[in-house]
C-alpha cells in the first residue's frame, strides 16, 4: 500500500472528473452534479488513505513520486508530503464535498452550463493538492499558478452583480505577485547552478544551500510579495473582499478556506527553510504587517453591511495571526500558526455556507435586511452561531487551541507584536456577535417579511351617521424555511470537526510539530520549547 501513488492519485482523480463532467451534455445538469460529489468522495478517501499510510514519526516528506518531468532544468515531478502539508490535503478532502453539496442548485437556471460550474470545481481541487504536495519548486510555481484559472471562471461566470471586477482584480493581483515569484525562482536555479555546478528544483537541495545573505533578501522579497498577495496581508489585500463578495458561495469558501492558506503555507514551506537570514531580516516588518493587518481588518469587519464582504475581512484579520506565528519562529507559535490554517477553513467555510444559506433565503447580502431569523429557523441561526463563535475563537472550538498556541509561542520571543495583536480577539468578539445579533434576534425585518394586504372593514354606521372603517396593521410574516436534510448533511460534519478539534486537537498536532520543527531545523533557528 505504501508504494502506492497516493499523492498523484489525488491529482489524477479530480483532474480526469472534471473532464468528464465537462464533456457531458448540457442536459444533463443532475449527471454533472451527481459525478461531481461521488469524484470528490474519492479524494477524501485518498486523502484518508493517505493520512493513515503516513507515519508521524518517519521521515519529513513520506509516500514520494518522482519521474523525470524537465531533465535540462534539472525539475521533475516531484510530489511528497510532510505533516504540514498533509493536513491541508486533508482540509481539502473534507471541504470539496461539502462545497459540492452546498453547491447543488448554485448554478441552476444561470446563463452557463451547471456542468462546467462543477468542472471547474473538480479541476481546482487538483490544482489545489498539487501546489501543497509539489516538492519541486517550478512545479509549485506552475500549480501556484494554474490555480488561478479555473477560480477565476468560478468568480467570472457564476459570481454576484460585481462578478467581471471581481474576477478581473483577483486575476491580476494574484498574476502579478505570480510574475514576481517567478524572477525569484529563476533567481534560486541560478544560484543553485552557481554552487552545484548544475541547476535544480529540487527542495531537499536547495536548503542545503549557502546562499549569500544580500542574495536572499532580494530573493526572499520575490517569494514574500507573492505569498503576502495571495494571503492576503495588508496592504495587499484588496482583491479579497471583492472576490469574497461576488464569488458564488461554493467558490468563497475554497477562495478563503483553502486557496489563501497558499500564501502562509508559502511562507513556512519556501521562505523560512530557504531563505533563513533574510527571515529573520526581514520578520520585524512582516509581523508590523501582520499586527496592522489583525486589527485594520477587524476594525473594517465592524463597519461592514455585506455579510460576506464582513467574512472575507476577518479572514484578513486572522491571517495576520497565522503570519504572526509563522515569523516568531518557535515551535509552539509555527504549530499554532498550521492548526490555526486549518481551523480557519472549517470556522470560515461553516460561516461562508451558512451566510449563503441566508442569502439563498433572503435574496439580499446585506445585514440590515435580516433580523428575528432565529425565532423561524433554529438550525440555521444554531449552525451561524457555532460558525461565528469558532471566527472569534471560542474556547471549546478548534481555532482557540490554535489562537492560544500562537500567542503562547509568540510572547517570548515578540511580546510587543503579541501583546497588540491579543487586541485583535476583542474586535473579533463584537464583528461576529453583532452580525450574529443583527440577523438572528431582534423583531423580524428586512427582505425577510411580507406584507399581507389588510381586509377593509364594514362601515359601522348608526343613526345616519358615516362611519371610518379602520384597517388594521399589515400581518408580517417571516419568509424563511429551517435548514433542509442536504444543508443539514454540508453543516453538521463542519460542526463536528470544530468541536472535536477544539476538545482534542493532539493528532492534527501530532502531524504538524515534527515537520515545524524540521523547518526550523532548516533556518537554523532554536525551536524553543517543544513541550506542549
């Protein structure tokens, strides 16, 4: 079993699904759907397979495939997984099918075909495994960027009024710090030919190198622009809110549980182990970055009126936690940092669904159009309240443990930078319970009432006398139905996860601290304490 090719197998899978979704006849919209969701039920049992065939307390990067893929630039197709990349093929086994099914009736009766809606999901799936599982550093770049292709027709075909924007902004911010990086890793195949004699890809060689400090600072800033785009960090953020906004709901929950985490999975994977010195130059102003970027986001989520341009700006917020424990370079803070990325894409991704669930029911976005939702619809209002207490990172929730194991980490080492950042967590508190308050208390409002034209009463007349008839008030009534048994199916695994992993995260950490360790151990820095 262990030499099976797990890794290519969940590239393969979603890859060739989307291409026979895609050529289906256009007729058959439930076809499409139906190969859609049983495909992506075949990569999370890969991506299970995959986790039981990998041993916690082997080598770094386990269940390999290489071959030959461009022999003159010395770059094969190399794939492997360490535990921190695991973790995030996971997450993505468990999202894609959830999305899937969220998805169901989400391109129904829309201008394009259901069928490449769902081609197009399957096909970013494949892309997204193979940026986590590449070992070679040209075919990450390529998946880095192939991923932006199939996203950006999700956003641009089947996305909200502002879609064409939207899509347009996402493209070119993401293919500009693509550009960028690019430059940086031909920088790197130069160095590597400078000190091997020959050009490489290959990522256990290259952090074997001695590259001259002043060559990795300018190489570093390749490498951190793009990732800091695609995480997005402040002041580069501005494409997210946008995309977040007009995705369709499937979309923004892979935009910003799953492609974003590319960013500070850049940063751990590519930037600490093969750029140290510059790391640690340059980790002052990354965690100024990451600070600003804790509280202008939360502070930018308070005054929002779109519900998901409101997510989409707490992400921004807690990815500065992320980066934040990624640059304190401690074991604690970096083991923190990848339990928090996937935590993130389960608190996120619940709240993206069930904000979409609203939407599908009220027809509207914005918060002032909703209210007294809990009073109709328990289960909904139940699933938004576990959604949003995991944002704000609830003890007994999974993104607490992985909050508390950043700051923990974080403190000695940038007490200051931790200090303001624990700042951040009250802002989270009130974003999250007003939104929560707004739409699910209160007297029923919004898009969600009609009215009922009122009946005029008879005259009452006596001794000739002409009598008002009073009318009485219009009967409101709330327009919204309780979760179904398929939301019902999408929500609940989410809800789990969440609770589970907030009562007992040990196994995900099991698999993340020998790989943040080895990190460490590649920059050369003291990993400090790495009892938990």
């Amino acid at each position: 079993m262990s030499d099976f090719p797990w890794l290519l197998a969940m590239i393969a899978v979603p890859a060739i699904g989307a291409a026979v979704v895609a050529a289906l006849p256009r007729e058959r919209a439930l076809l499409a759907k139906q190969v859609a969701l049983g495909v992506s039920l075949v990569v999370l049992l890969l991506a299970v397979l995959t986790t039981l065939a990998f041993d916690a307390g082997g080598p770094r990067f386990q269940l390999t495939t290489s071959v030959p893929w461009i022999p003159d630039f010395g770059s094969d197709f190399a794939l492997g997984v360490d535990g921190i990349a695991l973790v995030m093929v996971l997450l993505i086994g468990v999202l894609v099918p959830l999305v899937v099914a969220a998805s169901w009736h989400e391109a129904d009766g829309g201008p394009r075909p259901v069928r490449v809606f769902f081609a197009w999901l399957l096909l970013l799936e494949a892309m997204m495994v193979g940026v986590f599982v590449a070992t070679d550093l040209l075919l990450f770049y390529v998946f880095f960027e192939a991923m932006l292709v199939p996203m950006y027709f999700l956003i641009g075909s089947f996305g909200g009024p502002r879609r064409q924007y939207a899509a347009v902004k996402f493209f070119v911010y993401s293919l500009v710090g693509g550009l960028v990086m690019l430059a940086s890793v031909i920088g790197v195949y130069v160095v590597s030919a400078g000190v091997l004699g020959e050009g490489t890809f290959a990522f256990d060689t290259l952090t074997r190198l001695d590259i001259d400090p002043d060559v990795q600072r300018l190489l570093f800033l390749g490498f951190f622009i793009a990732f800091a785009i695609k995480a997005p960090l402040v002041p580069l953020h501005t494409w997210l809110p946008d995309s977040g906004a007009e995705a369709p709901v499937g979309g923004a929950v892979l935009l910003v549980g799953v492609l974003d985490k590319v960013g500070t999975f850049g940063f751990i994977r590519y930037c600490l182990p093969l750029f140290p010195d510059a790391s640690r130059f340059y980790a002052p102003f990354v965690l100024v970055l990451a600070v600003v970027g804790i509280l202008y986001a939360a502070l930018l989520a308070m005054g929002q009126s779109d519900m998901k341009r409101l997510v989409s700006y707490t992400s921004i917020s807690h990815f500065g936690f992320i980066a934040l424990g990624i640059f304190a370079f401690t074991t604690e803070a970096g083991t923190g940092a990848v339990l928090y990325m996937v935590n993130h894409g389960l608190a996120t991704g619940l709240l993206f669904l069930v904000v979409g669930m609203l939407i599908a029911r009220g027809g509207s976005r914005r918060i002032a159009d909703y209210g007294g939702v809990a009073a109709k619809a328990p289960l909904l209002a139940g699933a938004f309240l576990v959604a949003g207490l995991a944002s704000l990172a609830l003890p007994g929730t999974g993104s607490f443990v992985s909050e508390f194991l950043v700051l923990i980490g974080s403190f000695p080492e940038r007490p200051v930078f931790t200090v303001l950042a624990t700042l951040g967590i009250i802002l989270a508190a009130l974003y999250v319970l007003l939104m929560y308050q707004r739409t699910m208390h209160g007297p029923a409002r919004g898009v969600l009432l009609q009215e009922d034209p009122a009946e005029p009463l008879p005259g009452a007349g006596g001794g000739g006398a002409t009598a008002t008839a009073t009318l009485p008030a219009p009967q409101r009534s709330l327009r919204v139905a309780d979760l179904g048994r398929r939301e019902i199916a999408v929500v609940a695994p989410l809800v789990a996860l969440i609770l589970v992993l907030g009562v007992y995260p040990q196994p995900l950490i099991d698999l993340i601290e020998p790989a943040v360790v080895a990190t460490l151990d590649d920059m050369g820095a003291a990993s400090g304490g790495t009892d938990r």
